[in-house]
C-alpha cells in the first residue's frame, strides 16, 4: 500500500508542469472557467466558508471557491501540484493554505468544514469507501459534499496508470448509481447532476459520464 501511494505521488509530480493544458484542468478559456464558476455556486453553500479541496492539484477550483469568498484549504499528495495551487494562489492576491498529504486523510487535525470537494479523485484511492466515511466526519451540521466524478473511457486492455494501480476499487471511475449508493449509506441526501453534455466544462465534447454528486 505504502508503494502504491508513491508511485500515485510520483506520477501527479511528474503530471504537475503540463496539467494545467487540460481545458478543465487549467481553466484558461472564459466560458469554461464561467461555466465552472456558475457550477461551484450552485453546489458550494452560499454563505462563505470553510471548503476543503481534497486532491487539490494545481488549485484552479479552489481559485474559484476562493473568489467566492470561501476559505479554501487544499490538500495533495504531490508536492508540485500543492506548489503550482500556491502560486496560483499568490498570483491572485488571494489567501489559501495547501498542504501536503494524502486527500483521503488530510492533514488537517479535528478542524470542520462547511464543504468537502473533491474532483475526478476517487478513482486514484487505494479505499475510496474510507475516503468517504473520513470526508464527512470532516463536515459540520448542515455540510456539503461535492464531488466531481465519473467513468472514463476505457481501451480494450486498460493499462494501469501507475505500478499497483490495477488494484485500486475504482480505478476506471465510480458510475453515479454506485457512488450515490455509497454516500447514501452514510446518511446523507444525495443530488446528482449531470455533466457529460456540458461541453463549456471540458472544453469539448465527451461521451463517457460525468457528473457531480452533492450530498448534505
């Protein structure tokens, strides 16, 4: 397991300098970080407050959260990734705290948080269940979960992204029925909105599924 979670950190450290190249990972086109931005405000709760980012990568919906209003503390396992979102951040003039570690168990001690978000994430954790349970023992009454997910397009024979990978649960994705399945078991409504149809998010258009999942 301890591998496994090297080798994850070492690939999105290699990741980091070209991530941003990804029309929704960057978010450097107006109408897909619009389209991003209208999205957040409806998921995210109105009032600000305090959002964590789990798997953060190079900040750019935290940037949002951030220019909502929120307070935004973001958490990766690759160190590149948590530099580029502080940069990101100082760029911006604006204030956000990214830390290093594993976003399936931030470190971020006993604090409570009003939202726990987390994009295209869940299908890198060696035990997403336990990333779910964790995440909402972080939130506090009346706290949300936004979680940004889907299932990939697969080739014929899937080549695991990193050495260890073919085992991870959800390493092709989570579909919605079964993270909705997952969540609920945790007692906590659930909202799915879908996204695959929403080219101004990709910054393309895709047919694999994409959708958000919005629990609390």
């Amino acid at each position: 397991m301890t591998t496994l979670r090297s080798n994850i950190a070492d690939y999105w450290d290699a990741a980091a300098p070209s991530f941003d190249q990804e029309p929704d990972h960057g978010l450097r086109a107006a109408a897909t970080r619009a389209a991003w931005a209208a999205r957040l405000a409806d998921w995210l709760p109105a009032a600000p407050g305090e959002v964590l980012d789990a798997g953060c990568g190079t900040g750019s919906l935290a940037q949002l959260a951030a220019e909502a209003g929120h307070r935004v503390t973001g958490v990766d396992c690759a160190p590149a990734m948590a530099a580029r979102a502080r940069a990101k951040f100082a760029a911006a003039g604006l204030d956000g705290t990214f830390l290093i570690g594993d976003a399936a168990e931030p470190p971020t001690g006993d604090r409570k948080f009003d939202a726990v978000l987390a994009r295209h994430l869940l299908w890198t954790l060696p035990d997403p269940a336990a990333a779910l349970r964790g995440w909402t023992e972080r939130l506090r009454p009346g706290g949300r979960l936004v979680l940004i997910e889907g299932r990939w397009r697969q080739p014929a024979e899937p080549v695991p992204y990193v050495p260890g990978a073919a085992a991870l649960p959800w390493g092709g994705g989570v579909g919605a029925e079964r993270l909705a399945e997952s969540v609920t078991e945790l007692g906590l409504p659930v909202r799915v909105v879908e996204l695959s149809g929403e080219d101004a998010l990709w910054g393309r258009a895709v047919d694999d599924e994409r959708y958000a999942l919005i629990a609390g």
